[in-house]
C-alpha cells in the first residue's frame, strides 16, 4: 500500500505567529527544472501592515536588551542552523538546481555570516563611535543606535545566504525587520523562521512575508511607522521609485546590491542614527 | 425574595406610564421578571454575523468620521490633573491639527472634580458647548458610597457646568433582587440633574455588564435604567473586564428598539470600555443601523465611551487621505 504525503503548508511568519496571507492568496514554487514544489503564501499589503505593527510591539524591548544578550540569542540562532541543515540542503537543491555539495557551501556561508555578525552584536559600537575633541571642559561622545523599523527586500537570487546576510546586520544592533524573502526561492525562508520561532529572539523582531517585492515594497517604502528601507534585494524593480516615496518620511534607505551582499560593518551602522552627548568633566 | 407588603416607589413617569399608576416594587419585580429570557446562542451568534459586514472605500470613510462624532473622549484616571484635561479638549476640539476637515468628538468624560478645567478649557479655546462635558458621578466607578453621596456628587458636577452625567447603579442591590432601591436611586439622581434654570442634565446610566454575570441580567437592568428615566443606558465603566462586548451591546439595543416600538420614544446607548480599534467600532455601527435604524447613529442616541480609539480612527483616515500607512507618531501621545 503506498503512503499519502503530508506536504508542509507553507505560511508567513508575523509577530512570532505562522498566519496565512490575509488575502488568503498562495502562489506555486517551482524547481529549476519547472516542477512544481510547494504553494507559498503570497502576502498581500495588509500583511506588511500587520507585520510592520509586529515590528513596531517588538522594537523597545529587542533595543533595550543588552548587545551581549543580543549577541547570544544570535549565536544560539546559528546553533540551531546547524540541526536543520538536512533540511535546508533538500530545500535549497532543489529549488536552486544545484548539487547537494553547493547547498551545503551555501548553509555553511549562511552559518558563518550569522557567527561574524552576531560578534558584533555587543563590538559596533565601540567601533563605529567615538569620542570627540570639544573645546570647553566636556566628554563628547557619540554613539550609534538602532534606527527601528528596518523594510527589506532580500536578495531574489539566492535561497539563504542572501536572506541571512540582510536581517543578521539589520537586528544585530536592537532594529526589528520586516524581509521580504526572494520571490522564486521562498521556502528556506519560512524554514529559517521555523528556526526563529524556537529560538530564544522575541516575536516580532524578525517578520518574514512571501510573494511579490513588487507589489508589497511600496506600500513599506511609503510607510510612515517605518524608519528605513534596506532594497539591496530590489535590483529588478522600479526602486527608485521606492526611494523617492520613502524620502516622503525620511527614511534611510541602502541602495540595491548586486548579487549577495558582502558581510560589512558598513551595513550594521546603515542602521542605526548617531547620538551625541556633552558630559561635564566634573571632577578635575 | 418575597415582598410582604407593597413598598411605593418613586413617580417616575416612563414607569408609571407602562406599570400603572399605582408603582411598586411588586409591579416593577413582576414586569422585570417577566421578561422572556435572552437566546445567548441566537444573541451571539447575531453579534458575530454582524461583525463580518465589509466597509470599504467611501463607507469606510463616512464610517471614520461618523466614529469620530460619537466619541466621548475619556479621561478617568486617580492621576488625572487639570493639564491633562486640558490637552483631553484640545484634542477633542481638533482631533488632528494635519487636518482642519476632521470633524469633533461629542464630548469629553471625566471625573466630577475635572469639569471646571473642562469648562475652563473650552472657554479659553473660545468655543463654549463645542464639545459636551460629560462627568461621572454617583461614587464612580464602583457605585459604592450612601444616596446622599451619590446626590452631592451628581449636583456639584451639574453646577459645575457638566452637560452630561454618567451615574453607575448600585449592582450590589441589583443582584440581591433590591429592584425598587436600584430604581429609586435612579429617580433620585435624574432629579439631582436638575439645573437652576429647570433644565436637565443627560443622564447615562452605566449598568456594568461585566458585573451582571447573565444576559438575562442585562435585559432587565437596561429595562430598569430606561423605566426609571435615564437618557443613554451605557455598558460599562471601563474598570471592570470584560467591558463593551458586542453581544451585549445588541442586547441593549434591542431593549431600546423595544421601548421606541412601544412609546415612540428614542433611548441612546453608550458602549464603553474595550474598544480600541476603527474595525472593531465599525462593527458597533453596522449593529447599531441595523438594529435600531441608522437614525440612531447621531451624537444624540449614540456614543463611543473610549479613550484610544480615536487615535486609531486618525491613522486609519490618515490612511485614507494620503494613500498610505501612517504611524503612531503622526497623532498625540495621550
């Protein structure tokens, strides 16, 4: 007697929950060689509503842990990467095509990317701030901090790698996300929030939709509870458009990328906005 | 409980009108109890169809507006001042400043001892009466102090310049069977409303319905509150969960929309406590047309009791008028 399969439902990940687009719509996820290999939830507007609204609950309390603490709920993410590598070798063959060796490569650089930025968790500030020569008797320091509410559209072609090197910078330093992953390789991506959901990050703080960039990123380029618009991922699409209606609200947006993103400091500081205080030297 | 011999109640003239001249505790019992029971499934079930109606595009925006113009925006807190009272009617006065077209809330609720620096407020913002103020009394919110408390707390408000008076019934009385003393009280506050000149200040008679436990309850309370006199009969006082719940609201329309059929007069019904968002007050809307008529949806016979709703109606229509999502930053923090 032949088994029936149970095949995954394929969902959102919102406010640490699984829903189902609101728009109840789905779209067919192929492989390389055009079979068919899953139906993704393909998110309408009101799920990017619903998840920057997810993003926005979850960005006090996600800025206010410490970077150490930060630092290791990233790290325990890479751990438990590594139990589902099974998973993501057979997902990412074969909606990529590309041999189980090659997936692995991938994971393996997905892993380490996750490791250096989680290292910088509680070290970008050090780095990327400073103390400045004022003249009077002060201590002028500046540093940066998490800017908020962080829109992203990850990189189309890859599975990932290319999503992990866009939320990892983004969150490392207390900033919530709201990613939409590659439109033709989403899978991995409802996977990697499988990962999350069991992990020790906050609902909220990472927001994963599926479906169209085009039809979702303006609606979180014009966004007023959004603070910046990260479009490394929006090559293809009209993105300046998506710049000039994210000027509207003064975001800050990083302009698209080719390919996969390099794992830069660079990156993390895109993030966040730079505070000064002048403190007396009160006691000379 | 059994009444050994008849206890006279008080004159009022809707109860006398539909009990007979002769008013008792014994008639009043007798009509209460005689009401049918509440279908709870067929009542909730109603509620949540009525909760499904789509409201799109123009509805949605005569919706917001219309929500806006039934809002008593409340404060009601034990660390209330007078600055917060005034920035409570800046705000219902311009709901938001990015907007001059928005329209006015119908009033602001607050503490007795609040209403000068409502008054204060409107007459400094030059606009009197623009906006009602409307004060609960009686020993808010737990209804528990003496008559002659409850009647000096509702007369210091009137005089203060409240229009409005939102008194709470002694539910202590109303779930041991005390029917009569519940609707003497009543009486009593409605004629504490009297101001100098003879008119009346709107009396809301908050029932609690987290507090009545039964639907059952609710019908006879919303009975009570209309025979005895009061303008509104309103849920709750936002203290106690569960507050405003849908199917009790349609429940205490349903005993207005009774007293209208019965003597052509017009009760209002005020929700109050729990409603926080557009969506959920449009559904409030939809219950209110279609149970007692769209005639209903005026300052007059409906209102919000709500003190974050309104922010919410903002984004929405904000929304609406700019073609994008806004944000909390982009209205007030109260």
């Amino acid at each position: 007697m032949t088994r029936l399969a149970v095949p995954k439902t394929y969902k959102l990940y919102i406010g640490g929950k699984f829903p189902r687009s609101e728009s109840g719509r789905t779209y067919e996820v192929v492989s390389s060689k055009g079979a068919f290999l899953a139906n993704a939830a393909k998110a309408s507007r009101k799920d990017a509503r619903d998840a920057v609204v997810a993003a926005r609950a979850a960005q006090a309390g996600w800025s206010s842990a410490t970077g150490y603490n930060r630092g290791q709920v990233l790290y325990r993410i890479a751990e438990l990467l590594e139990g589902r590598r099974a998973q993501f070798v057979e997902e990412i063959a074969a909606a990529e095509g590309v041999s189980a060796a090659a997936a692995s490569r991938q994971i393996d650089a997905a892993i380490d990317v996750w490791v250096w930025y989680a290292g910088w968790a509680d070290k970008y500030v050090q780095v990327a701030g400073n103390g400045n020569p004022v003249s009077g008797p002060y201590f002028n320091l500046s540093t940066p901090e998490p800017t908020g509410v962080v829109a992203s559209i990850a990189p189309q072609g890859s599975s990932l790698l290319g999503l992990v090197s866009v939320i990892a910078p983004v969150i490392l330093s207390g900033n919530t996300i709201v990613v939409i992953a590659s439109e033709p390789y989403p899978l991995s991506a409802i996977s990697l929030s499988e990962v999350l959901a069991t992990s020790d990050v906050p609902g909220g703080v990472i927001n994963i939709l599926t479906g169209s960039a085009a039809e979702i990123a303006p609606w979180l380029a014009s966004h007023a509870d959004v603070n910046a618009l990260d479009l490394t991922g929006a090559e293809a699409l009209e993105w300046i458009d998506l710049q000039i209606s994210a000027a509207d609200t003064l975001k800050r947006v990083l302009a698209p990328v080719s390919g996969v993103p390099a794992a830069t400091l660079d990156r993390i500081v895109a993030f966040t906005e730079t505070k000064t205080v002048w403190h007396t030297k009160s006691l000379i | 409980m059994t009444i050994s011999q008849p206890v006279t109640l008080a004159p009022a003239e809707r109860a006398i009108s539909m009990l007979g001249g002769d008013l008792t505790e014994r008639a009043l019992r007798l009509h209460l109890e005689g009401l049918s029971g509440v279908d709870a499934v067929g009542l909730e079930q109603r509620a949540a169809d009525l909760g499904t109606r789509s409201i799109k595009t123009t509805s949605k925006a005569w919706a917001l507006d219309r929500i806006i113009q039934l809002i008593d925006l409340t404060t009601l807190e034990g660390a209330d001042t007078g600055g917060k009272v005034r920035s409570l009617v800046a705000k219902a006065l311009t709901p938001d400043p990015s907007d001059p077209g928005t329209p006015r809330v119908a009033a602001v609720c607050v503490y007795g001892d609040m209403v000068p620096f409502a008054v204060d407020a409107l007459a400094s913002a030059n606009a009197p009466h623009a906006v009602n103020i409307a004060a609960v009394a009686t020993a808010f919110p737990s209804g528990r102090a003496s008559l002659r408390v409850k009647l000096a707390d509702t007369a210091d408000a009137v005089a203060a310049g409240a229009d409005e008076i939102d008194m709470v019934i002694d539910r202590g009385a109303f779930l041991s069977g005390r029917y009569g003393e519940v609707f003497d009280e009543i009486v009593a506050v409605k004629e504490a409303c009297r101001r100098e000149d003879g008119t009346y200040a709107h009396l809301k008679v908050i029932l609690e319905t987290g507090e009545l436990n039964t639907y059952d309850n609710v019908r006879r309370a919303s009975w009570l509150g209309i025979l005895a006199g009061g303008d509104f009969i309103k849920t709750s006082t936002g203290k106690v969960a569960p507050a405003a719940t849908l199917p009790v609201t349609l429940l205490m329309l349903e005993a207005v929309r009774d007293w209208h059929r019965l003597t052509g007069e017009r009760i209002g019904v005020k929700p109050a406590g729990g409603i926080r968002t557009s969506k959920d007050a449009i559904k409030y809307l939809v219950t209110v047309a279609e149970t007692v008529g769209e005639e209903w949806l005026t300052p007059q016979l409906f209102r919000f009791g709500a003190s974050s709703l309104l922010n919410d109606v903002l984004l929405q229509r904000q929304k609406l008028t700019s073609g994008h999502y806004s944000g909390p930053d982009y209205v007030t923090v109260d």
